[in-house]
C-alpha cells in the first residue's frame, strides 16, 4: 500500500470525479512513468507495458465519476494495471493455444508425422526452460503447474502473498512463450495450455 505522501492529494482527486480535465492530465504526467515501469516488470515486453499504461489511464479517465477521493489512488490505479496485465496474458496464451489448434487442423495428410510428435520430448524441452526460471520462481510455477496447488495454497506452503504467486507465474510462463521461439513454438505453446 503506498504512503499518503506519495498518493495524489484529495484536491486534485475532486477535481478529477468533477470532470477536470487538467486534474487528470496532473494525475497522468506523475504517474505515467511509474506505472508504465510496474507493467513492465511483469511483462518485459515495452509494447505491451505502453499499450497497457495508456488503456489504464482511460479507464481512470472512463471511472473518474467513481473514483473515491477519500481512499488511496495509488492502490486503485495499480490494481487497474494488474487486471490489465493479467488479463492480456491469459489473452497471449489462449491466442497462441488457438493458433496451435488451428495449424493442426488444418494440416495436410503429408503432415501426420509432425502432428504425432512425441509428447515426452515437449515435456522435456519445456522442463528444460523451466530450469532456466530463478529458484523461488521454478518453484511456484512447479507447484502451480505440475503439482496442481492453487495460488492461495501456494502462497500459505511458501509464506507468502497469493499476489506475490500470481505474479511469479504470469512471469513464468511470459519467460516460457519468449524462450519457445522456431520451428515448434507453436506446439509446444498448445502442450502447454493443455497441461495449465
């Protein structure tokens, strides 16, 4: 939770539920930047993390008539990119499973060898990306992917937040789409989605 000195004062958070135009552009220029470097850090991907913090801000600016002067701004405002976030990659990973899909079926006969690719070497293939994963991060995507815990079992088990889990596997499986570049990207993404 941020501190009341670094939240936007009640003044311009008024101004802001009134319809103030330069109320929002205030509240835009001090924290475009921060909030543009929180998406980020979860994405790393800069065209995203930008389309993201725009879309954040006009849903501020769509809200503006409900926002609460009287509570934490900050809080509101990265709680609206989170859900943005997690959104966005639930969308990647349905795409890329779609996409998978589709290229199967529509496959031609000449195909059938590569549709038949042995599971076990997607497994292992993927296995090895997931060693690649910073420890506490391999560790809760283990426990959220292959040992089926929920985000809230795994957060009691480790003593930690179910925010703190829910992040470490959104990064987790944004860092297994970027490594699973080339010819097998595809099917290896659809082993994925049906083992989530």
């Amino acid at each position: 939770m941020s501190s009341p000195k670094n939240d936007i004062d009640k003044t311009t958070l008024l101004l802001l539920k009134d319809g103030q135009k330069a109320a929002f552009e205030l509240l835009y220029w001090k924290y475009n930047p921060k909030l543009y470097n929180f998406v980020y850090s979860i994405l790393y991907d800069k065209s995203l993390a930008e389309d993201i913090t725009q879309t954040c801000f006009l849903k501020i600016w769509e809200l503006h008539k409900e926002i609460d002067p009287d509570k934490g701004f900050v809080s509101y405002l990265y709680t609206i990119a989170r859900n943005l976030v997690y959104k966005e990659t639930e969308r990647l990973l349905q795409m890329s499973k779609f996409l998978a899909v589709s290229q199967t079926n529509n496959n031609d006969t000449d195909h059938e060898t590569e549709e038949k690719l042995d599971a076990a070497f997607f497994e292992s293939y993927i296995n090895n990306i997931i060693d690649q994963l910073p420890p506490s991060r391999r560790e809760i995507f283990i426990l959220s992917r292959k040992e089926g815990l929920t985000n809230k079992e795994i957060a009691s088990k480790l003593a930690i937040s179910e925010k703190t889990v829910e992040t470490q596997i959104y990064r987790s499986l944004l860092f297994l789409k970027e490594k699973m570049k080339g010819q097998f990207t595809l099917l290896a993404l659809l082993f994925l989605a049906q083992n989530i």
